[in-house]
C-alpha cells in the first residue's frame, strides 16, 4: 500500500512540474516571442518538447474521459478530428508546412492537458490563477517598455548564436493581448492597483495602440465587455476620463515619441512615432478606408485577399473542403507578401476565421465558430451561477479568463496569432483553463448540495 501511495504521489508531482514548466514556456513567448520560440534543437523546439510531454501527462492523469464530458472540449476534438483530415492528404505535398498550418488547431492538444490536470488535481486551479495574477503584474508593468525595446533596431543586434533571429522578438499584437490580461487582472481581481503599476499599464497600452489598429481593439473590447458586465464602469470610467485629459493635452501640445522600429511584416528598419495624433489616426482608420497610405494598404491588401477566399468557399469550388492545410494561401491567390529578407512569404490571410475558412472549408469555419460559442456559453453560465451563489472571486476569475481569451480572439481576427505558438499556446491553455475550472466548480456546487 505504502508503494502504491509513493506513486500516485510522484505521478501526482509529475503533472505539478510540467505545470510549472507550461508556465515556464509561456512566460518566454510572452517576454521573449518568436525568440524563445525557436529555442531547442530543430525539428523539436521547445513548445513542441511540452506539446508531447503534455500528451503524456494526459494520458498519466486518467482524465482524459472526464474531459471529454465538457460539450466544448467534444466539439474541439471533432473540429480537430476535421483538420486532420484535411492535413493528411497533403504531408507527401507540402511536408512539414502542413503540420505547420494544421497547429492553428492542432495546439488545442494543450486545452486537453491543461483540463484534465486541473480535473486530477482541483488545487491546481488556484496555482493557475496565481500564476496567471503574478504575470499579469509583471508584464502590466513591463509589457510596453519591452515592446519599444524590442522593436529598435538597435536591439535587433542581439540575437540567437546562429545570428538567424534576435532574442527577444514580440509582436504589437501579443503585447496587446497580455496587457489586456493584465488591465483585465487589475480590474477583476486584484483589490487595488498601484499607481505606479496602473500608469506603467496605460504607457504601455498607448503604445501598441498607436502601432497597431488590431492591438488596440484586442485591449478595448475584453476590458470594455469585462467593466460592463462586473458592473465596474464607473471605476473604469474615470481612468478613461483622465486619460482623455492626457490625450487631449497630448494632441493640442504635438507631444510624440519617436523610435525606430522593425517592421513586422517586411522586416525593414523604420522610425516610428507614438503620439495621440497617431492613436486617433490608428482608431479612425479601423472605419475609414482613406487613411494614410501606410494605414489603408494593409487593410485594403486584407479586405481583397478575405473576397477572394470567400468567393471560392462560400460561392465556389471549396465550399466543402477548403484548399486544405500545407498550400501557400498567399501565393496560390495571389497575393504574396515577403516576411522578411531572406525569409518565405506570408502564408495566413491574417485572421484566423477566415484561414479556417480558406484550409478547411464551411465545415470547418462552421465547427470554429460553434466551438467559440460553447466555450463562451460555458464560461457566462458559470459566471452566472457563481453570482447566483454569491461567489464573486469564482465570478470574476471566470470573467477574467473568458475575456483574457476574447482578447486573444481579437487579435487573431487582424494578425496571425493562432497559427504560431506564441499566441496560440496561451490561447488554447486559457481555452482548457475554463472548461477545467467549470469543471471543478460544477463538482464542488454538487458536493456542497449533496453535504446540504
């Protein structure tokens, strides 16, 4: 008995350290993006080393039934069940680019692992959270700082030993997802936010929302949908009323910031400015078509691509079965933009419901968008009902994981974001971190009626 007791405490210990390793790794996509995403030994980097070992701890858990009882978790396995049926055909064609394409999907492997570990072991949620609190903190503060850096050109010059890539390479919309977490956690979650924290915050959040038009709305919705519904306006309404003080002082006085920036898409060095007259500029062109030159083309250039893939879906040839995932998409519709100086094109239509569209067909794009519903009724239904409890830490910590995915959703809906690790790892953990934590609490609702 001793013995038996010994391992089911190891096995237990296990899924502790590859939660902490988990953890590990999304704080490096996060700090670090595509930087620390190549890290490894090609072709295992590090986030595919904890996409087996994760598969591992699934089957370790004993769990991976019970996950399966979660209505979202059934409908992801079937959209998976869908993608790989429309990626195996085209391995002998397009070789590793296939799998490539196919992990827009494929990473919800982690929303497996994560759920059933935290179903193993309910105690594992609260570590989650904390560490989710802890993150949030750190990057709220550090998020923007981090972002100019990385994008000088003078940073660019530190890179891996093989001079490919820099270390530290993040995206606006990354940055913009993870300080919409942390304006999310100081809203929810956290008693009081310093000042000091609060300030750094809206720096960085002025930042990325003067660069990128995605990033901006990736911030806005999911805080503005997450004050709304805890019923936190008025505390939120008068950071935005002093901010409007700052911003119109801001545009009447010219006040900019200029520094030099590598562009994401060409790889090119570039002068950037962050003023309040580039965040309206930013915020007018979502609506307008005739912004400037550099606003308008990547957003006419995506309007066009987005046409014609609805036009041989929707009302063409594709319309079951998508062109499948390995295909260039850019190339083989014409519209090819270069990554960079000796690097290959851009292969997503830059958001990801239109590339299920495009690689999957209807079916697929039908069964994404069932599945974003599900996880979305999941998580308001259980919000709800811990309001109907009176639990409102349980209430906002599912506020907060629902609308810190939202964001993330956002996001993908004008960059590529799910289809790379950096971003799509976070969001299919989140994704497991909610059914796990409805899970749980289902269960204790259940425990504390039959105790009653």
């Amino acid at each position: 008995m001793t013995a038996i007791a010994t391992a089911r405490a190891q096995e237990r210990d296990l899924g502790d350290i590859y939660l902490r390793a988990l953890a590990g790794l999304l704080v490096g996509y996060a700090f670090l993006g595509k930087g620390f995403a190549y890290f490894g030994i090609p072709p295992l980097f590090v986030g595919e080393m904890l996409f087996l070992g994760g598969l591992v701890m699934l089957l370790r858990s004993g769990c991976l039934l019970a996950t399966c009882t979660a209505f979202p978790n059934l409908v992801l396995l079937i959209l998976a069940g869908w993608v790989v049926t429309r990626t195996v055909p085209f391995l002998g064609i397009h070789g590793v680019d296939a799998i490539r394409d196919s992990v827009v999907v494929l990473y919800g492997a982690f929303a497996f692992v994560v759920c059933s570990l935290v179903i193993e072991k309910p105690g594992r949620l609260a570590d989650a959270l904390r560490f989710l609190g802890t993150f949030s903190l750190a990057f709220g503060a550090s998020g923007g700082l981090l972002y100019v850096l990385s994008t000088t050109s003078l940073f660019s010059v530190i890179t891996w030993p093989d001079g490919a890539l820099p270390i530290m390479s993040i995206r606006s919309g990354e940055v913009a997802s993870h300080l919409a977490g942390a304006a999310l956690y100081g809203l929810l979650l956290r008693r009081r936010a310093g000042v000091a924290w609060t300030v750094l915050l809206l720096l960085g959040i002025g930042a990325v929302s003067a660069q990128s038009r995605g990033g901006m709305l990736a911030i806005i919705v999911p805080v503005a949908i997450a004050a709304v519904i805890s019923g936190r306006l008025a505390r939120l309404t008068r950071i935005v009323v002093v901010l409007g003080l700052l911003f119109s002082t801001s545009l009447a006085l010219q006040l900019e910031f200029e520094f030099g920036r590598v562009d994401e898409r060409t790889g090119g060095a570039e002068a950037r400015v962050v003023s309040a007259e580039q965040f309206l500029t930013n915020a007018l062109s979502i609506l307008d078509d005739q912004g400037p030159a550099e606003l308008s083309g990547p957003k006419q250039w995506r309007l066009m691509w987005w046409g014609k893939i609805q036009d041989y879906t929707l009302h063409g040839p594709y319309f079951w079965t998508g062109k499948g995932f390995g295909i260039g998409l850019a190339e083989d519709d014409g519209f090819v933009v270069w990554e960079g100086e000796g690097q290959t094109t851009v292969r997503s239509p830059h958001n990801a419901n239109i590339t299920m569209l495009a690689r999957a067909g209807v079916p697929g794009l039908t069964l994404w968008i069932f599945l974003m519903l599900s996880w979305f009724a999941m998580m308001l239904r259980s919000m709800l009902e811990a309001r109907r409890r009176g639990e409102e830490e349980w209430a906002n910590a599912f506020l907060y994981i629902g609308c810190y995915l939202l964001g993330i959703l956002v996001d993908s809906s004008f960059d590529v974001a799910l289809e790379g690790p950096m971003l799509g790892i976070w969001f299919w953990c989140l994704f497991g971190l909610g059914v796990g934590a409805s899970l749980v609490y289902r269960a204790a609702g259940s425990e504390t009626a039959a105790r009653r």
